[in-house]
C-alpha cells in the first residue's frame, strides 16, 4: 500500500487526528524529540487509496530566521544587516523535530500537512515540505492540505478525504514579514541597545555586563505608543469648571430627575442668565413638552472572535491576553472548542448550530437553558446569530464543540470555556426586549429629558451575566400639555475629568482597530514590552492598569523630536505593512517588491535617526528628571 505521512503543528493535534481517522486503533511509536510521537494506522484518502499512515507533527515552527554568523552582533557596521545574507537555523529541539519527518518521509508516497489554518500555519507547513524533500525529492510534487477549524469527527473526516494545496502567497506573505522585522528589528536594536544601554543600567542599578536589551519591533512600539500616548493625555490634562441645570419633580414618594438637553456649559454667566430667564418666565412650573413610548431591545452580542475573547477575559476576569490565548488553545487541542484564531464573526449557512446547542443541554449551569432553545416551547427560542462583518476565509467564530461536564481542572481554561459557551448561546438565543419612555419638560425656553426602561424579557441575558441591562424607575404617568409642579430646579457646576490610564482590554481593543499584530500575536507584543520594561501593570481602585516607564515614554517621545516621516510610535507604518501582506495574499503584490520598498524605508529612517541620535540621549535625560 501506498505511504502516506501525516503532519500537524502541535502533538495534542496529532494525537486526536490520528484517533479519529484511525477509529481509536493506531499504535504509538517514539520520535528523536520526548515532544513528538509517531502515531501509524490505515486510511483510505482520495489521492492515495488505502494508505499507510503515519500521523507526526511539529512544535510550531520549524525553523527560524536570523542574519549569517558574519554579521552577527558587534561584528559589523549596523547598516549593513540591511542587506546581509538571511539563513534559516534551528534549534537543538527543531533538529530532532527536522529529524523525524526526514526519517519518515525517506520512503513516503504522499505528505498531508494538518497544520493550523491561518497564514502561520501555512508558512509552518512549508517549513515541514521543504524538510521532508530534503529525504525524498519526489515528494514535491505529492504535497496536500487539509483544511480544518475544530476536532469534531466528522469534521476531521471530511477534511481528510477534501485535501487542498499549500497557498504559497500566505507562505511569500509570512516571510517577507519575518525578513522585513529581522531585519529592522535588529537594526534599530543594536543601535538603541548601544546608545542607551549603558546609560539604562547605570540608572537601573543593574549587575555589571547585564546591559539590558532595548529592543525594537515593529508591533511593540505602536503598542507602546497607545500607552504612552492616554498616559501624557492624563498628565497634560487640565480640569475645566462647566455649570448646568438639573430638574426634579416629586409626585407621592417618587422622585424624577430631568437633565438638562444642552448638557453642560462652560461659561458660568451664560447658564446663569438662562436660569434666571427660566426662573422669571415659569418660576416653580414646567409643562410636558414630548412623551414617547415604544419596544426596545438588547442586542445580543456577535459571533465571537480572538480580539473579542482577549478582551472580555481581561475585562471580566481579569486575565491577560497571552493567558485567555493559552487557555483557550489548550481547550482547542482537548476538542473542547473551535480553533480559536479567528477574525470571522458570522457563521456560515451550512454550520449545524442546533447540534452544537444540543450538546450543552447536559451540562448542570446552562443546560435547562439550551434544552428550553430548542424545545420550541417559551419566549427565548433558538435563533440563528447576528452576522458581522468580518470573515477570515479560513474559520469560523469560536464555539463550543462538547460540553465539557467535569472535565476541567485548570481554572483558566474553566473560565475561558464557560465564557465561550454562553457566549455562543448568547449568540443563538433571542434578543432582550423591553420598553422604553422618554419624557421632556419645558422650563421656560429649555427643554430637560428622562428616560426609563422595563425590561420585559431577559432572553440571552439569562445565559450572559456579563452585559447588564435592568429596569429602570419608572417614569410619572403624565400627558402632553399639563403642567406640573418643580420640587427643584438647580444651577450647578462641576468641572472635567482627565481619562483613566490604559487597560488592557482598550489596548487590545486599540490595535486590532489599527491592525497592529494580528488576532494571534497581539497577546505577544503586550507581553513584550512589559519584558523590556517599557511599561508595568498597576493596581488602581480594583482595577489593574498599564502605565510607561521612564524608559518607554523616552523612545516614544525621543523618535517624535528625531521626526521620521512616518512615526515608529504610530500605527500607520505597521497598518501600511499588513496592507502589503494582504496584498501578496491577494496576488496583487509580489514578495520581492514588497521586502524592497520596506527595507528602503528602514534604511532611509535608520540614517536619519542615527544622524540625529542625540536626540534620543537628551529625551531620555529630560524625562528621567520629571517622572
């Protein structure tokens, strides 16, 4: 029989697969790496027939990119790693990994790459096909894909016996990235690490030779930026005085509170002649101007993406990005949940949502709801969910695939997966409804409105105790036309409040919107420049917030007074970088042309900072002295 070998990203993907497709009857062989096992059954694929098979994987990548060993730090001018030779290298683990899939593949027909199904995936499983061809040219041309999002039978089944081919443009796409930030990051590294490095561990009172790294990436110093940019918002800020008018009326032991249409204003005189107008023209009366009633409702929240997960887990529990990820990759790999890097939060027609509901209806939290769903019986029935806008091509929105019962022990993933499955119920339930009112007085010449709302039916909200939506008091019964007595009417003042510093969950939020990272590393470059010390967490009234150091408000503010056209502590160079990419993807760009125009760039910016470095010395000097 034909040979067939199988590679996924991650052993916990291996082993599963290898359990599906084998119905529970492969045998376990060791590999080179205590990582990998080699897991052989039979199968029968569309390209090969019945097959031996070999299921394997990797430990994510498989190589990595660094400059030749003649360009190495201190061993050459820093300008010329713009253009040195690049090699792949692996470690001592990626050696034994590159090890096994040689050795299999040595006699293999056919190779199937289950890597996951996003860009880095694809640029992994190239990294696996040029490995295996190494051992055995003729399997060049054997190369397919499977393409799946969750560990679901079926769905394995179907993506076993539906094989595609490797996208080499999402491969051309990842590397010109990896070349693009190896190459800037080690540039501007070098550079900043030379000139402030000594300058930074004298302050920091570091051990001797512990010069610490002050590093560069094109993601971590637009993160960087959004923090530093909210921390000198608040720092700059200055308190305005503003005065306006307030309104109560009292009818029994129910008192109503009417705010001013116009807000707020900040000249003190202005809100005084108006009150005193309104005072003279209706001394202690005002007439009800406007009264509308009508259903309104709580909308339900999207499908669930990785940039929604991360976060909401920092939101509701408190738990960072790389955390909430973690665990919810963990889950992933347990066949608990969707594959869960994904930016799509509309699901697709042909998805049997109503089996994934099915399958909560045992769990003792929520499973008397999901049963209600589908019984076709009370208010909140089964509904098919609200479609955003966003769809990655590659999977759908992170969902629940099995219940998981009492299955879980580590109380992270606990958390993630309940929150992704009343997510996902949320999303499959209806819409809260309620009521509305609005009433607007007329005092004088100005106008002062109230609202209230009687929540009718909680429906999702009974799944979801994270969105809060409760009745309000309820609004007097009155008409049109009658007047009606002021217990109160009050000029007051208060004055501006700067914002909080940054949260996590903002920051998450800042750059997906700016496209800086993607729904996968955003986790990463958070954790990055809290290593290098350019921002620390803080506790503040409950609530943890990140705040600059004196080091990472110096490089912001030290690049701002060098003036590169386009600044490294702003989005737009990195957002024009991933329109590139997409681009490459889209088959509109070639990688040569892209890593080109780039890296000129770089170079461009990299003498004009090196020519004004002083600048970076004296930011820094000036800022240690204030904060």
């Amino acid at each position: 029989m034909p040979r067939v070998i199988c590679v996924a990203e991650k052993n916990s993907i291996a082993k599963a697969v290898a359990g599906i497709l084998s119905g529970g009857r492969s045998s376990r062989r060791d590999s080179p790496s205590k990582y990998i096992k080699n897991y052989d059954f039979t199968f029968d694929f569309p390209f090969s027939g019945p097959s031996n098979v070999t299921m394997t994987s990797v430990a994510g990548h498989l190589t990595g990119l660094d400059l030749d060993q003649a360009h190495g730090w201190g061993k050459c001018p820093i300008p010329q790693v713009f253009d040195a030779p690049i090699v792949d290298i692996r470690t001592k683990d990626q050696e034994k990994m590159a090890s096994n899939i040689k050795r299999e593949c040595r006699n293999a027909d056919f190779l199937m790459i289950w890597t996951d199904c996003d860009r880095e995936g694809e640029y992994i499983g190239w990294e696996i096909v040029q490995t295996a061809v190494q051992a055995n040219r003729a399997l060049r041309e054997n190369v397919f894909r499977a393409s799946f999002s969750h560990l679901e039978s079926r769905h394995i089944a179907q993506a076993a016996r539906n094989p595609n081919r490797l996208d080499q443009r999402a491969v051309d796409a990842v590397r010109t990235r990896m070349e693009v930030d190896l190459r800037s990051g080690v540039a501007f590294t070098r550079f900043l690490t030379e000139l402030l490095g000594s300058k930074i561990e004298r302050d920091s009172g570091s051990k001797p030779n512990q010069r610490p790294i002050i590093s560069y990436g094109t993601c971590q110093f637009p993160t960087l930026g959004f923090v530093v940019d909210r921390f000198e918002r608040i720092r700059k800020f200055v308190p305005e005085k503003f005065w306006y008018l307030v309104l109560s009326i009292s009818i029994g032991s129910d008192k109503t509170t009417f705010q001013w249409e116009r807000g707020h204003l900040f000249d003190r005189l202005a809100v005084a002649v108006i009150y005193e107008t309104c005072i003279e023209s209706s001394r202690n009366m005002a007439k009800v101007a406007y009264v509308k009633s009508k259903p309104t409702s709580k909308y339900r929240p999207y499908p669930l993406t990785t940039v929604e997960l991360q976060k909401n887990c920092s939101r509701y529990f408190k738990m960072s990005a790389k955390v909430s990820l973690e665990a919810a990759e963990k889950l992933y790999q347990k066949g608990y949940i969707s594959y869960p890097r994904t930016e799509t939060d509309s699901y697709p027609q042909a998805m049997d949502l109503r089996a994934l509901v099915q399958q909560q209806t045992s769990e003792s939290r929520w499973g008397t709801y999901a049963q209600n769903q589908l019984s076709g019986m009370g208010p909140n029935q089964f509904q098919w969910p609200r479609a955003g806008k966003n769809d990655d091509k590659a999977h759908p929105p992170i969902h629940p695939i099995i219940s998981a019962g009492a299955g879980l022990d580590n109380e992270n993933e606990k958390k993630v997966y309940e929150y992704v499955t009343r997510h996902f119920l949320a999303c499959c339930s209806e819409d809260a409804k309620g009521h509305s009112t609005t009433m607007t007085l007329q005092w004088g010449p100005e106008f002062f409105s109230a609202n209230g709302i009687v929540v009718l039916e909680k429906n999702f909200l009974e799944v979801y105790p994270y969105m809060k939506w409760d009745s309000t008091k309820q609004l007097p019964n009155l008409n049109v036309g009658q007047d009606v007595e002021l217990s109160s009417y009050l000029m007051k003042d208060g004055q501006t409040s700067p914002p909080n510093q940054m949260t996590e969950s903002e920051l998450i939020l800042l750059m997906d919107a700016n496209g800086i990272g993607t729904d996968a590393t955003i986790a990463e470059h958070i954790e990055k420049i809290q290593q290098r010390d350019y921002i620390k967490k803080k506790k503040m009234n409950k609530q943890t917030y990140l705040i600059p150091t004196t080091l990472g408000v110096s490089l912001v503010h030290g690049f701002e007074a060098i003036g590169l056209e386009d600044s490294f502590a702003k989005p737009f160079l990195r957002r024009q970088m991933e329109v590139d990419l997409k681009m490459i993807c889209d088959g509109n760009k070639n990688r040569a042309e892209v890593v080109n125009d780039l890296i000129s760039k770089y170079q461009d910016y990299y003498g004009l900072t090196s020519s004004r470095k002083n600048k970076l010395i004296e930011t820094y000097t000036d800022i240690k002295s204030v904060m």
